[in-house]
C-alpha cells in the first residue's frame, strides 16, 4: 500500500483566498444588488503593454515556419533573455551577475517553493512574519519545519522574525541562528522596503554565520526611493550568500504570461559544491524551460519602448497607491507602505482582529481586503490592501471606507 507526504497533512485549513472567495461568494449571493470591490488579491489589472503584445505576436509567427520554430528551450534560459537581465538588472547597477548565474524560469513562486530542495533537511528557516506564506508551507511540506501551534500560528523549529510598527517592518537579526533566511523587500504584505545599509548587516550577517539569503525581489520595480536597494548584489559580499528570486508579474503585468528568473553566484559554496550546480542539476532534471515566446516577450520588457510604458504601468498602480495610503490616513488609521511597493498595510481600528475587519469591510463598505494574521502571527490585527484594481474601483473603495 502506498503512503502519502504526511507532512502536507500537517497544513493547517484551506488557503488564504480560498477562504476569503468563499466568504465574499456567500455575501454576493446574499447581497446581489451590492457592487463588491476587491482590493484583496495581488493580481495585476492592467493590459500587457503593447511593446510586450508586439514581440509575442512576432514570437507565435515564427513558430509558424519551419525555419524559424523552436522546440525546447536551452536549460537555463535563451541567452538573449539572460543577459538583457544581467545588463538591465544587474550591470547597470553597478553588479556583477552573468548571464549564466541567471535561470529562467516559469515565475518566482515555484522557485522560492522549491529551492529548498537543494538543502539538507536539518537546515532551519527564518522568514520575516508576516510574509509571502510560500516559503514557509513549502518547507513544512519537505518536513523541516517541526509541529503547528493553532492557537499561536507558528511551527516549531522556524524561525519568525516579527515586522512591526516599532522596527518599521524590518526583521532584526535573529538571536538564533538560521541556516536558511528567508528576505523579502519590498515585502508582501506589509510594502515595507529595506535600506541599503540595513540589507548589508543583513549579508555580513549571514556570511558570518555561513547561512544563505533567499532574497525574494518580486517587487523591485515598484521601488521609489534612493537608499532602497533593487538587488541584493548591490550590497558587498552578497554574491557569496545570497539567491535572488525574480519575477515578470508586477513589473510587467505576466501574472497570467508566467516567467521569472533565479540568480545563483557560482561562489556561493558548502565546502567545495556549489549551489548553482545543484540549481543547474535540478533544473535539468525536473523542469523543461519558459517557453520561447514568453521569454520573447520577456526580453521586450527591457526594449526602449517596454521600459518607457512599463514606467507608467507601474506608475499608475502606485497613483492608486496614493489614493488609499492617503484616504485611509484622512480617516485616521495608522497606515504604511505604499511607497515602494503596491501594498498598503493598516491597522485594524478598535482592536478588531484581521477576520474580524475584513468581515466588517466587506458588510459595511462591500470593500474585500486581505487580512494580516493570513501572512503570519504578527501579522494579526493588521490589513492589506492592493493598488493593482482599477483606478475608478480603488477610488470609490476609499471613499466607500471612509464613510463608514
Ligand atoms: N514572491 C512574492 C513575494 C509574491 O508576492 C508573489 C506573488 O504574489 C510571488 C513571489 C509570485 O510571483 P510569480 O507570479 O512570479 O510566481
């Protein structure tokens, strides 16, 4: 008889927007004259941008002509697309990533869910609290992580570095040490950014302590201000310790088009073996590439044109950023982010829980927002809101929220 991963087992409930679908699809049905704005899901609304529409439609008609088609795609990517990233993201700012330290891939999710298959099982885990909850399930499920407290919302044998208020929702160093640290900045959910000089103790740190950063940059594009780093590399040091995950979905709208890309420096090493190896073996054995025509389209991102209409894709998710962190501060909530990032995160009023607030929202305002415990412990009593619906819809939410 077979057995299963018991570890999945050990996943509490049904996922996070699974939970709040049901809930918004049981106030519609109760409720169908009320028109339910979401400001919850981190789904981008707006069109791919033409110079991207433009380079797919020319991608599809060479996969129309023998001579032009292409099959599989080379394992770590087209070496056009790997270094218009290695100029664009990283030599123009001054870091050293080749080509061949970047892996193309389908989108950051399933790299952060499975780069740590390449460490031993004994490895321990930080992750910021709250977070992306990816990092954390992935590794309950290769069984790292030990057992779940419902009551408190933590797995043993993790290590969760609280992001609040008082440390501007930047993780201090932990006082044990992990194996693994996972980063995130701009972070989900709280739009928090990192500065420069805090992501370098961050990389002294883990050098110090032979740990390796999982740095998840799927945001950078949304980074405004100066001091705020838009890789890890630019900090010295990083190209020993640190992974850095990347994504097209918020920079350029693939959140359905799917491609991503993970840097690996080949120093980073245990003893003598290198990670990228490790990377470079798996991604051989378990994964047959992006597809040629969204890698295309990938490179189109980075054309004159592409970069000039994604500025103001972006430009207009952070207009609508605007709009909520300064609605809702009129209305007197202690809000942050949304200034490098297109999350807005807020305190829940009158010591509501999270649940508690967004069943509130949604009857009173018919606004879906996400609720903070959903991201982690600390994440309790706190909200997101997204700047990625339309502009028209994010304007009369606020207005709607204010009211009540
Ligand atoms: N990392 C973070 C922090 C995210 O918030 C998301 C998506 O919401 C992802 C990764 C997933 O990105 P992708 O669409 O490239 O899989």
């Amino acid at each position: 008889m077979f057995k299963i991963n018991t570890n999945y087992q050990k996943l509490p409930g049904s996922y996070l927007f699974s939970t709040i679908g049901k809930k918004v699809r049981s106030f519609q049905a109760e409720h169908p004259e009320k028109k339910v704005i979401s400001l919850g899901i981190g789904d981008v609304t707006q069109p791919l941008a033409p110079a991207i529409i433009e380079e797919l439609h020319k991608a599809v008609d060479e996969m129309a002509a023998a001579e032009t088609f292409k099959g599989y795609a080379p394992d770590l990517g087209y070496e056009f697309l790997r270094t218009a990233i290695a100029e664009n993201d990283f030599a123009a700012r001054g870091c050293e990533i080749q080509p061949d330290e970047i892996f193309v891939s389908d989108g950051a999710k399933c790299d952060c869910g499975n780069i740590q298959e390449l460490f031993d099982r004994d490895n321990r885990i930080a992750v910021c609290d709250p977070v992306y909850p990816v990092y954390v399930d992935s590794n309950v499920m290769a069984g790292r992580t030990g057992t779940y407290d419902e009551g408190r919302g933590i797995w043993s044998n993790v290590i969760y570095m609280p992001c609040v208020a008082e440390n501007n929702f930047v993780p201090e160093l932990p006082k044990e040490t992990p194996d693994l640290i996972y980063l995130c900045f701009p972070n989900n959910p709280t739009g928090a950014a990192i500065t420069k000089e805090r992501l370098q103790e961050w990389v002294d740190y883990a050098r110090r302590v032979g740990a390796v950063i999982i740095y998840d940059a799927a945001y950078e594009a949304y980074i405004s201000e100066e001091n705020v780093p838009h890789t890890i590399y630019e900090c010295e040091g990083a190209r020993e310790c640190a992974v850095e995950l990347r994504s097209f979905s918020k920079n350029a709208g693939f959140t359905g088009v799917r491609l991503g890309a993970t840097v690996i420096p080949k120093d980073i090493k245990a003893e003598d073996i290198t990670l990228h190896s490790l990377w470079a073996r798996r991604h051989g054995t378990k994964y047959n590439g992006a597809p040629y025509i969204v890698q295309k389209a990938g490179e189109a991102v980075y054309s004159e044109a592409g970069k000039a209409q994604l500025k103001e894709q972006i430009a207009y998710y952070m207009k609508n950023a605007k709009v909520i962190y300064e609605g809702l501060k009129s209305a007197g909530y202690s809000v942050s982010g949304g200034v490098n990032a297109p999350y807005i995160w807020l305190e829940t009023p009158k010591n509501m829980t999270s649940w508690e607030f967004f069943d509130y929202l949604l009857e009173n305002a018919n606004v879906v927002g996400t609720p903070g415990s959903g991201f982690g412990p600390s994440g309790e009593g706190h909200f997101r809101l997204t700047a990625f619906g339309s502009y028209e819809n994010t304007a009369e939410a606020i207005d709607r929220i204010k009211g009540i």
